[in-house]
C-alpha cells in the first residue's frame, strides 16, 4: 500500500532526522529485549535435559521429585542438590544469562542487603537481597507498557472529547469546555491518595485513575484541529451531500487533524513513565513486590550508602526518557507543515 505524498515526505524527513531515527530503533531493541525478560533473567532454566527427556521449566512447574529430589515441592533450581542433579551424568541444564528473577532473594550473600555488585549479583542487589539488574528489566518492561497503555486510553478519550466538541461547536463545546474546566480543577494527587488508602494499590487502579486526568491536554489540541477544519470546503460538502455525522468526523476530519497527536505521543508516553515512577516513589503506585524504577529510587533513598542503587536506576530512566524526547523532537521536526 503506497502512502500519500505529505506521508512519504514526512517519514523521509523523519528517517533523515539521525538523532531521532537512532533513537527509535535503540528504544525497539530495548524494549524488545525487556519483553523476553523471563529468557534473559530468571532463577528457573530455559530447558533441562534429565534422565533422557527434556523438560522446560520456564514454562511450567516440576516438583522436586522430579529431578532426583525427595519432596513433591516446586523445584528450587538454585539449590546445590538439584544442580547437582541437572548437571551431572550426561544431564544438563541451560540457565538464562542472569540467573535471577525480579523478585527471587539471594540466601546465600557474604554482606548485609542491600550488597554491592559481585560475579553472582552484577549490579548488587536491593534491600532485601533481590538482584538490581533482574529488577531493571522488569522494572524497564513495566514502565514502557504502563506508558504505552495509558497513552493509548488516553489519546482514544481525548480523540473522541476534542472531536465532538470541535465539530459541533455550539453548546455542546460551551457545556464540555466548562466540563472539563471542573474536571480538571479537581486534586489528582490527593484522588490517588485517597483511593490508595481505600483500594490496594495495583497497576489497573493507576491506569483507571490517571487516564481520567490524561486525555484533556490532548483533547484542546483535537478540538482546534477540528474547529479548523469544519470550516474547510470538503467538509462542507460532505454535510450538504448527507454525510452522517460520525462518517464525517472520524474518516474525512481526523485522518487531517492527527499531525499533533502523533507528534506529542512520544513526550506522552514519557510523562507517563515519569508518572508511574514519581507515584512508586512516594509509595502510591504499584506494589512493593512489583519491579518498578521508582520504588529503586525509593531505595537509593533511604540507603544512601548503596550507589549502585541509585546509579543503575537513574541512567535507565535517563535513557529512557532521552529516547522519547529524542524520537518527539524528530516527529515534530518531521511533521512541520512549514517544511512542506
């Protein structure tokens, strides 16, 4: 399917932007690899070949007994018996290249938690002797598909908000104007605080909370879009020629007016992160047993001694945000009208 002419042109520009187009690809690697954390960072073995079968134990469960042990409990694969066991008399195991899950705790450290990187644990470990790079990962995962997700319900519910109110004007933009000057008066702060003490804090509370907030800064730029183009003489002759309302506003009107949704889902997408971190910060987001960069900043916090904590966490998140920011800049260079 060939696109448009302004399209191609966009994505050459786009692709021409070298500082933004090395930051996307850098930003899919990296997200990539965080969607197969449970192959890179796992205390259980990708595949185990015992007495001639194979088994793999990163997809199911296998009691003990199964490797030569004595009890019908979920193997512990890092117990130097069942090691023993997979590794011994043409038997073998593959472990992923980090043996540690983000929520498995080292037993067997020299030094108080939270313990300073060794061979075993490469960036240390947390508090309570959980491996830091296991919980980067997954801590790196969740915060991109928590973005990704909230963006993608907020974009959807300012979308429809600003089209609505831009192409019917009237009333119906007076009535959701004032709507939103008093939604958006309300203390959102002081919201997730109260329904964190009312509510166990969870992932799909912060995403129901905060996409209730996130769509109106979005909706503005729709609705201008759309007041804009109403006036324009394909639109009136789609009204004059019987058009349905909904035909008109989501296949000849929003197709034109997405040059700034698109350009600001990147700097959407890190304001997302950055609000997921803040509230896991201050406690109020996800909880405490869920890998999050915020709750190891939590921690870099109140062990200053423990840099590695702090260190790992703050140049994950910087690059993070730097990668978005970078692919922002080069969409909003891209779809300038005046470069066109």
């Amino acid at each position: 399917m060939k696109c448009s002419p302004v399209t191609c042109q966009r994505w050459r520009r786009f692709r021409y932007h070298r500082r933004g187009w090395l930051s996307l690809w850098l930003f899919v690697v990296l997200f990539g690899i965080s969607l197969l954390a449970e192959l890179i960072s796992n205390d259980r073995p990708v595949v185990v070949y015992y007495d001639q079968s194979y088994y793999f134990p990163i997809l199911f469960n296998y009691p003990e007994r199964q490797f030569g042990g004595d009890f019908d409990t979920e193997a512990d694969y890092k117990d130097p018996f069942i090691h023993e066991k997979l590794t011994s008399n043409g038997n073998w195991a593959i472990f992923p290249p980090n043996p540690h899950r983000y929520d498995s705790i080292n037993t067997q450290l020299t030094l108080p938690a939270p313990s300073p990187p060794t061979a075993e644990n490469r960036l240390g470990t947390d508090d309570r002797g959980r491996d830091v790079l296991a919980r980067l990962i997954y801590g790196f995962r969740l915060s991109v598909l928590f973005a990704l997700g909230l963006t993608a319900i907020a974009v959807a519910i300012g979308l429809v908000a600003g089209a609505v109110q831009g192409y019917f004007g009237g009333r119906t933009d007076l009535y959701l104007q004032r709507f939103m000057e008093i939604w958006g008066s309300l203390p959102e702060l002081y919201l997730l605080i109260i329904f964190s003490s009312l509510f166990e804090p969870n992932l799909w509370l912060l995403v129901i909370l905060l996409s209730l907030f996130g769509w109106m800064g979005l909706a503005d730029y729709v609705r201008a879009e759309f007041l804009r183009a109403r006036q324009l003489t394909y639109a009136k002759a789609a009204r004059a020629m019987g058009v349905s309302h909904p035909m008109i506003i989501f296949r000849h009107l929003l197709p034109n007016t997405l040059t700034p949704v698109i350009t600001f889902l990147p700097f959407r997408i890190s304001g997302a992160v950055l609000s997921l971190t803040s509230l896991d910060f201050l406690g109020l987001g996800v909880p405490p047993s869920t890998p999050s960069l915020g709750e190891l900043l939590r921690q870099g916090k109140a062990n200053i001694e423990a840099w590695w904590l702090s260190l790992t966490t703050f140049v994950v998140l910087s690059l993070l945000l730097l990668l978005l920011n970078f692919i922002g800049e080069a969409l909003r260079d891209a779809m300038d009208p005046q470069q066109e």
